[in-house]
C-alpha cells in the first residue's frame, strides 16, 4: 500500500496592521503667510530668496532688526538718491545693486556688530576704501551701529562705483 503525500498548505501570515495616515493640514504652514518674518541667519541677516527688482531688496531690510534696518534704509534712500537708474536684486541673502550693462558696483550684508557695504571693484575708487578683502579688487565699508559715516564720501564711492564696469558685467 503506497501512502500519498498531500501538498504541505501555507498558513496566512497575520495580516499587519496599518497605522492611519496623519490628518492633512488644511491651513498653509506659517511660512507662507505674507506675514511671516524671513529667518535671520548668522549675524541677523534675513534669508530672501534671489530676485531682481526693488521689492525682494525692500522685503530684506524690512527684516532686520532695530539699528540695521534704520541704516540699510539710509543707505538704500542714498544709492537711489546718487544713482537713480541702479537696479537692484537680492542674491546670496544680500542686497545688490548694479547698472544694466556694466554689472554689480555694491552690496550690503548684515553681521551682528555691524552693516558691510561692499565695493566689487574697491581699488578703483579715490580714495580707495580702507577695509581690504581676500579678494584683489574689492574693498569695504563697515558701518556700526551709532557710530557716524561720511555720507558725502559713501555717495561718491557710490557714484565712482556705478561708472565703472563691476562684477558680472
């Protein structure tokens, strides 16, 4: 008598049980309110995502604090004052300013102590600017808080700047 195998049967595995998806927000998140403050990074300097014209600038110094946006105003209202046809751009979390054809002359950025002007092609301004940089041409200003500036020589660099090609032109 031959006995016949029957065919081993598979048992189920238990079935998993499945967490319930996280309910979906139906608010937008806080930054993409209007009203939300960029974050301020390093030194206080507003992160403003890259974008030409006067508005993204306006949104940068509208975001720092106290000291540095009453002095970025000033220095903003002085660059349109000396170079009416400057255009302008936030790019790298910072102010730009340039004319058309000839490339960047200026920029600003915010540090904790103090507000940085920038000059791309520095050496070429007389008098030269005296805050050196690593980079061969370029020289800067440091305006610090409460402390007073020549603004009769800041709007002549300024206006010695814009003339002369700059940086990426």
């Amino acid at each position: 008598m031959t006995t016949r195998k029957t065919p081993t049967t598979t048992r189920k595995a238990p079935a998993t049980r499945r967490r319930a998806a996280p309910a979906r927000r139906t608010s937008p998140r806080k930054a993409t309110t209007p009203k939300a403050r960029p974050r301020l990074l390093t030194g206080g300097n507003p992160q403003i995502a890259k974008a030409d014209g006067d508005a993204p600038v306006q949104a940068y110094i509208a975001a720092l604090s106290g000291w540095k946006r009453d002095l970025a105003r000033r220095v903003d209202a002085l660059i349109t004052r000396t170079v009416p046809q400057a255009r302008k751009a936030v790019k790298w979390n910072s102010p730009f300013y340039g004319i058309e054809g000839l490339g960047w002359f200026l920029s600003l950025h915010a540090f904790t102590r103090y507000l940085k002007v920038t000059f791309f092609r520095g050496t070429s301004l007389r008098p030269v600017p005296e805050c050196a940089s690593k980079a061969k041409e370029m020289r800067f200003v440091d305006l610090h808080e409460g402390a007073p500036f020549d603004e009769k020589q800041l709007a002549s660099w300024i206006r010695q700047a814009a003339g002369i090609p700059g940086w990426g032109g």
